[in-house]
C-alpha cells in the first residue's frame, strides 16, 4: 500500500517533484541564509524532509530510471572542457601539490576503512569517499552506480557529513597562510600576480560562445553517444573475452571517451555551451532520487561512525600534502638554487588540497579571496582534472579493500 501524497506509479508527478527539489537547491544557495549551505546539500535535506513526511515515496519506478541513465549521461557533460594537454602544461607546481591530495584521499580512506567497522560494504564507501575527495559530486554519483550502493540511509548520512567536514576543513586551510610559521616552512613565493592569459585565447565576453539550443543539443547528443559507444565497447569485449566481466569498467570507458575529444578537439568541445549545466542538474536529480529512500532514524544511527571516517580522511590527506610537501622541498634543498622554482609554497598546497576536497569550482573562489590570483586558472585546472581520475581512483580503492 502506497501511503506516499505522489504515489510512486505516478511517474510524471514522481519526475516533477524531483525536479522540483533540484530548483529549490539552485534558488536556495542564491539567497543570502542559503549560502551557508551548498544547493546539494539544500536539495539532500529536502529530498529526505519530502520523503519522511510521505509527500514522496520512498521507492519508486522513475528513480531507478534516474540511477540508470541520468547518471552515465552526466559524466560526459562535466568533462567538457577537460583538455588534459592544457591540465599538464598549464597547472605547473600545483599540477604535483594535487597529485599528493589525490594519492592523500584515496590512502585516508584505505586507513579509516581498515581502522573503523563500516559495514559490509565498507569497501565502496571507501571508493566513493575517494572519489568525491580527488573529484567531485559527478565522481560521487558515479561510483554509487558502479558499485551498486543502494543504502539510501548510508548515502543520505554520507552526504550530510561530508558537507560538514568539507566545510570545517575549507575554514582550516583558509586561515593556514595566516601564521607567518607555517608560510616560512615552505618556499616563498609571490601569486598576487594574475597570470597574462596566451593570445591565443578567448579573451572577451565578445568571442565567448552564447547558450543556444543547438549548443544544448549537441551537448547532449555528444555525452548520451559517449555512454552507447562505453556501451557498446563492453559488450564487444564480452564477447570477445568470454567469461570475463568488463561491466565494472563502463564509467572508465566513458570517462576516458569523453577525455580524448576534449583533448584533441578543445575548441569544439569547448563550443556545446550549458553542457555543464545540463549535468548539474541531473546531479541535482539523482541526489533528490538517492535521498528520497532515506529513513532518519537509521541516517542518524549512521553518521557518527561516518563521521569518525572522514575525520581519519581528512587528517592523513593534509598529512600527505602538507608533511609530503614539506619532504619533497627538503629533498629538493640538496640541489641548491636550482631547485628553488621546483618547491611548493603553502598557497599552492592549499588550493590543490581545496580543489581534491571541495571541487574545481571553490579552489579558484579561494585563491581570489586570499589574493592570489595567479593560483585562479591552475585551481579550475587540476580541479576539472579531479573529475578524470577521481572515478578511476574510486574504483581501485573498492577493488584494494574488497581483497
């Protein structure tokens, strides 16, 4: 018996207020007391007060249609712009600062795993800790997909937490260049400069490509044709390799087909214009739909131990970056003056760490906040390179702690 105000068979009254939920996200985090909050987290809290209050069911036919396909088709719309020709050459010092954040989430995890009882599939939550932690929310929902998570509870405890944390270690890292202590511990250097941007880009608003239907479009017929050729590729390989299982790599195959085209042809991609939006919206959505199934008294059970993980994350992620850092300035020390434009400088760390923790889009926020406007285009770069390695990272954390 559905006891729910929408019922669950009620498919267009489901998708409608599912999609509701992601527009109260998006209208919230733009008003001054919403702020405090991401629109994720806006739309998480909404999407379990619905659900709890029977307003929507807590299982229906149409969320498994969102697990299914609006996730796949979201991957490709976030990697748009990921040129990573342009990542390597242009992210420099802090192209290496996340590469230790990125190898610091992914072995917190391993610790808090083999530290903590998470459950039976503590494995997963360690993969997909990772990879919201080196990537994003896209990298987030695409390993809840891979690995077939399904507690919603778990999820909706993860996502609450994760927030919380994010939010507590954004403050900390923020007001690190303050001790004089700790910016004389690694190499001196000035990023009040902004970076001259090549000619050869695009450099006023004039020349920049407008949102039209035919950008939107060939958005979507660009990363709706990267997941059939994925698609398409498993099952070549099925076939080809019988009795193998190539399934666990479908969002590699999508991640690395998205890749290539953004690398070897920028300026088009570059082109299809609210790609990225269009994904943030199906990102909204699968957040309202995984959140829906939600119970709070087992989310509240849940997020202590939670907690008490992303903590143990947190602390050996810095560990490795900062302490790493450290290390590696010292190692280079023995070369002499030759190496001193090798060595990384506290704000470099600090927005590697921001864009592997908090995203691509709260590195460059941070880097204008503290003035160093210089460290605004390497924080997008190595952010947008999170959401290539972030899922594959993912997966080979699952794949170390399921041994």
């Amino acid at each position: 018996m559905n006891t729910s105000l929408i019922p669950a068979d009620a498919h267009f009254a489901v998708a409608a207020a599912l999609f509701a939920i992601a527009l109260f996200g998006f209208w919230a985090e733009r008003q001054s007391w919403g702020k405090v909050l991401t629109g994720a987290v806006w739309v998480l809290l909404l999407a379990i007060l619905a659900s709890n209050v029977a307003l929507i069911p807590k299982s229906a036919d149409f969320y498994g249609l969102v697990f299914s396909y609006f996730v796949p088709v979201l991957i490709p719309l976030f990697l748009l712009r990921a040129d990573v020709r342009k990542i390597i050459a242009e992210s420099g010092r802090v192209g290496v600062a996340f590469l230790l954040a990125a190898v610091g989430s992914a072995l917190g995890a391993m610790v808090g795993v083999n530290l903590l009882d998470l459950g039976a599939k503590e494995a997963e939550l360690g993969g997909i800790f990772t990879a919201t932690y080196v990537g994003g929310s896209v990298n987030y929902a695409a390993l809840i997909q891979a690995t077939g998570f399904d507690d919603a509870s778990v999820i909706s405890a993860a996502t609450a937490v994760d927030s919380l944390m994010s939010a507590l270690f954004l403050a900390v890292i923020a007001i690190m260049p303050a001790s004089q202590w700790l910016m004389g511990r690694f190499a001196e250097r000035d990023h009040s400069q902004e970076i001259e941007n090549d000619s050869s880009d695009v450099s006023s608003e004039e020349n920049v490509p407008t949102i039209s239907a035919f950008s939107l479009c060939a958005a979507l017929v660009f990363s709706i044709s990267v997941v059939a050729l994925s698609d398409a590729l498993i099952l070549f390989l099925q076939n080809v390799f019988e009795g193998s299982n190539f399934k666990p790599l479908r969002y590699i195959f999508i991640t690395v087909l998205s890749v290539l085209p953004a690398t070897f042809a920028p300026k088009t991609m570059q082109s299809l214009r609210g790609g990225e939006e269009i994904g943030l919206i199906l990102a909204f959505v699968f957040f309202a739909a995984i959140c829906a199934g939600a119970d709070v008294f087992a989310l509240l059970g849940t997020a202590p131990i939670l907690l008490a993980f992303v903590v143990i994350l947190l602390l050996v992620h810095g560990g490795i970056v900062f302490i790493g850092a450290w290390c590696i300035n010292k190692g280079l020390g023995f070369w002499g003056s030759k190496s001193a434009s090798a060595k990384l400088s506290l704000p470099e760390l600090i927005i590697a760490s921001n864009a592997a923790i908090l995203g691509a889009t709260t590195a460059p926020a941070l880097a204008m906040a503290r003035g160093w406007p210089a460290l605004v285009t390497p924080g997008i770069l190595v952010g947008v390179a999170g959401y290539i390695i972030g899922t594959p990272l993912g997966i080979l954390v699952v794949s170390l702690l399921s041994k």
